[in-house]
C-alpha cells in the first residue's frame, strides 16, 4: 500500500489515527453525553456542538497561520496535542451535576471542549500540509527523471490522501464503542441497565419534584422497571443514582482519549526526523524574479485562490450535511431505530468502516479509469460525491415519508409500547452511512488533496486551514438539524438536505471546466 509514497505517510497516518480516536469518541457522544448530563435539550445540546464543531475547524485557520508564519509546523503539532490531552483530562473526572452546581460544571465542560477545539486547530491542518510537502519533494524529486516520472509522481498524491484517510477511520472505527461499552460495564457493576430514553425522563423528574404529566411519569415507571429498578412513591434518589453512574462511565471513555493523544504525541516526536522541514529548506533557497515573472507567479496564485474559494464554497454544503452524523442522524438513531441490543453512539462505526472497506475499491476503480486514459478530475469526483450524498438523504426522506413519521418531538412523547411497534430495523442506518460513505471517499480526501496541489508553497497551513475553515462553517449551522428533526415530520427535515446536496452537485458540475484548467 505504501510503496512509491514518501517514507512518513504512514508515520503521519498513525500519528493522525490515534488523534482522531479521540475525535471520534467525541463525535459519538458529545450530543447525547450533554443531553444526559446535564439534562439539556436535544435544541441547545447540538447548538454547544456545532459551536464546538465550528470552533475545531475555525481554529485550524489559527494554526495554520502561526505554523505558516514560524515554519515550525513540527512543533505546532506536537503542542496540539498537548492542549487537546488537556482537555480530554478535564472531561474524564466524573462530577455529578446539580442543580447547585451545574453554574460551573457545564461552563467548566465547555473550557474543555476549547482546549480540544483549539489542540486540533494546532494539530490538525498542518499534519494533512505536512502531508502535501512530501508529495510536493516526491513531484520535485521525480521532475529531474523526466515527464513521466512527474507525471507518475503526481498520480499518486490522490491515493497518498486517501490511504492517509483510512488510518483516520481505523481509530474512528474502534471508538464508538468505547463509550457505550464502558457505559454499560458501570451501569452493571450497579445491577443497572441501559436505556437511551430514561436520562431525560430522570432529569425532568428531579426538576420538577416528582410532579410530572401522567403519561411522562407511566413511561418512567415502565423504564424504571425494565432496567432494573424498583419503582417507589418517591423515585429522586434512583434518577440521580442512574443518571450517576450513566454518566460516570461515559466521562471514563475520555480517559481513553488522554492515551490515544499521548501514544500520537509519542509516534509523532520518534518519527520527527522523517517529515519534511519546509522553513530550512527555503531559507537555502535565493531566486530573484523579474517583474514580468511576479506578475504570472501573483495571476497564477489568484488564480489558484479563486478556485480554492470556489470548491470551498461548495463543500460547506456537504460538511452540513455529512455531520449531522453528530446530530439530526445520532438522534434518529436514538429515537427512531432499534437500539436495544446497540447503542446509538456506536452507530457512528458504521461510517469509519465503510471507509476502510470502501477505500481500496474506489482507489482501485480510480486507478483503472486512469489506466485507461478516462481519469476522473478531482472536481468532477467532488461533484459526483455531493450528488452520491443526497441519495442517502432521499433514502431517509422516502422511508421516513412511507413509515409516517412525525417530528422527533412528537415521537418521543409517545407511550414506549406504542414507539416500539414504529421503530426502524439497523438496516436502515446501514444504507444511509453506506451513501453517505461513498460520498465522502469522493470529497473529503479528495479535496484535501485538491488542496494541496493548489495551495501556494509559503500558506500551505492556512489553505488546509481554510479547507477546515470551510467545515467550520458548515458545522456552524449544524444545529439547524436537529431543530427541525424536533418541529416537523422527519421526511421533510430529510427533504432539506436532500435539496441543498442536489443543489451543491449542479453549481460543482458547473465549474468542472474552469477548476480543471486552473489545476492542470
């Protein structure tokens, strides 16, 4: 797999699988985790994540700036992981929250998840220009060869991005379940069980002082009951037990994320010398231009530019609506879908290991085409892929239209015997995460390495930042799903996202012509 490639791809791509273990642990319960402890609503939990969200990707702009400015991308990598390490540490101690002292437990979560935010900014974007600078030596290396050799060594930066991607889904894939596990080992060692409705139910109990609607104090009963609790006149002392120790063992998966970051950290610093150091070797470098070459060189980065911001504005689109993996889709998962023998964070495995299966095929499919002389220009991949991504949705928006599902809100409210009857088979995630998969194979690695063939030499950390910046932007809005997963029927929230990805391929299509010439 990694023969021809530069020698630190795969040290790269593990330092990067253990970092991301961390994100994905995050990305499976961060919603649910905030709902459950600290008894927020499905609305304000997914705003504090696509602030969140935002504010990994915004941040990466900050990072690529100062790794750009210092020409020590080395070192501003390792301290991300150092803050991020620190955040995860935050969010391991297990603090029960009240209505005493949730003034400053929930601000103190919120410092951690910075911490997190700002490390990845620092890690992230400039471990993926690290990544380009040794395909920029390779290309350089095999220009002096010939034609063919540069036309070769360029070849393989799109598969160079992809195999990195697949290290990604190999720690995205292990941790989804390692809250869920953790969870339900602590839940036992208590004689409890897991139930993904009770958390809320607990917490409104305990607001209101036992003087719950009817109907919400027959389905705590019922919960109580099924995961092994005995129901009493007064149930407050069993809701703050569970909610307890079902939050107890989620803040121990964080401490898997403290390892995963220093085992990254470790790689990372024993494998130093194998990545490129672009700051020295530029600093060697003396070519004076004439002003007639200034000027082609400044055309050609404005160029370049415009069509970065071109693409980018496209894959807004797609992060807004890949991410709701996080949010509208994780309580779908939740809510609509039979979860008692999985629980739905661990749904969030299912897309990292489409990417590991999948990978191989599509590079292999790539490849062939290229063989061939029908290569597929990484525009055109971006476009099919937006396309490939609104088929999942319009899955999700006919069955949910033929299933006659009402909003989240409404659903939830209803007794739990009758929700069960309506409930979803697996089957149905597993076809949304599958398209949905594809789709991403067509854009995320793609456009990173899209990113890299245009980026100018002196800001390659702030393009990949950019490119992050881009999802910043998309995740910022990432709460508009949920809002209207809860206020109307499910198949039109599905609709909505349907249309925007459907859109987003027809202005991609669009520009194919123009961005292919600009990166030729």
């Amino acid at each position: 797999m990694f023969k021809n490639h530069p020698k630190g791809l795969l040290a790269a791509a593990i330092s990067n699988m253990g970092e991301r273990f961390g994100y994905y642990i995050m990305n499976a319960v961060l919603v649910l985790f905030l709902c459950s402890k600290f008894g927020l609503s499905d609305e304000t939990s997914s705003i504090i994540y696509s602030v969140f969200y935002c504010g990994i990707y915004v941040l990466s702009l900050v990072g690529g700036i100062i790794a750009d400015r210092t020409q020590n991308y080395k070192g501003t990598i390792m301290s991300g992981l150092i803050v991020m390490s620190l955040g995860y540490v935050i969010l391991s101690i297990p603090v029960l929250s009240t209505a005493e002292n949730i003034g400053w437990l929930l601000p103190l979560t919120c410092v951690s998840l910075f911490f997190i935010a700002f490390g990845n900014g620092l890690f992230k974007g400039n471990l993926q220009a690290i990544v380009g600078q040794m395909y920029d030596n390779l290309e350089k290396e095999a220009e002096k060869k010939g034609p063919e050799a540069l036309k070769l060594a360029k070849s393989r930066r799109d598969s160079g991005f992809q195999i990195f991607y697949v290290f990604i889904n190999i720690g995205g894939l292990i941790a989804p379940f390692v809250a869920p596990l953790l969870r339900e080992w602590w839940l036992k060692v208590h004689s409890m069980m897991y139930n993904a409705d009770l958390p809320a139910l607990c917490h409104q109990y305990i607001k209101e002082g036992g003087n719950m609607a009817s109907d919400n104090l027959s389905n705590l009963n019922e919960l109580v009951v099924k995961v092994g609790g005995t129901v009493t006149s007064d149930l407050s002392v069993f809701c703050t037990q569970y909610l307890d120790v079902f939050n107890t063992g989620i803040h121990y998966s964080f401490i898997a994320s403290v390892v995963a970051m220093l085992i990254s950290l470790f790689i990372f610093i024993a494998c130093r010398k194998v990545f490129p150091t672009p700051g020295k070797k530029e600093k060697q470098e003396s070519v004076t231009y004439t002003p007639a070459e200034k000027a082609a060189m400044a055309k050609e980065i404005k160029q370049r530019l415009y069509a970065l911001f071109a693409v980018l504005g496209i894959v807004i689109f797609f992060w807004f609506s890949f991410h709701q993996n996080g949010q509208s889709l994780s309580l779908f998962a939740r809510d609509f879908v039979v979860t008692d023998s999985i629980a739905p964070e661990i749904w969030q495995a299912v897309n990292p290991f489409f990417v590991i299966v999948l990978t191989p095929l599509i590079m292999l499919f790539f490849g062939t085409l290229a063989r061939r002389g029908q290569q597929i220009s990484t525009p055109k991949k971006i476009a099919i892929g937006m396309g490939i991504a609104g088929l999942a949705f319009l899955f999700l928006t006919i069955y949910s239209a033929m299933q006659g599902y009402p909003s989240g809100t409404e659903f939830k409210a209803m007794a739990d015997s009758a929700k069960a009857g309506l409930k979803a088979g697996p089957w149905v995630l597993i076809v949304v995460y599958f398209f949905l998969t594809v789709a991403e194979l067509f854009i995320s690695p793609l456009g990173l390495s899209f990113v890299s063939k245009v980026a100018p030499k002196h800001i390659q950390g702030l393009c990949q930042g950019l490119w992050l910046g881009a999802t910043a932007i998309g995740n910022l809005f990432l709460f508009l799903g949920p809002m209207m997963y809860n206020k109307i029927p499910i198949w039109q929230c599905w609709t909505v996202f349907f249309v925007i990805c459907l859109v987003s391929m027809g202005v991609m299509f669009g520009m194919v012509k123009w961005l292919e010439r600009v990166t030729e």
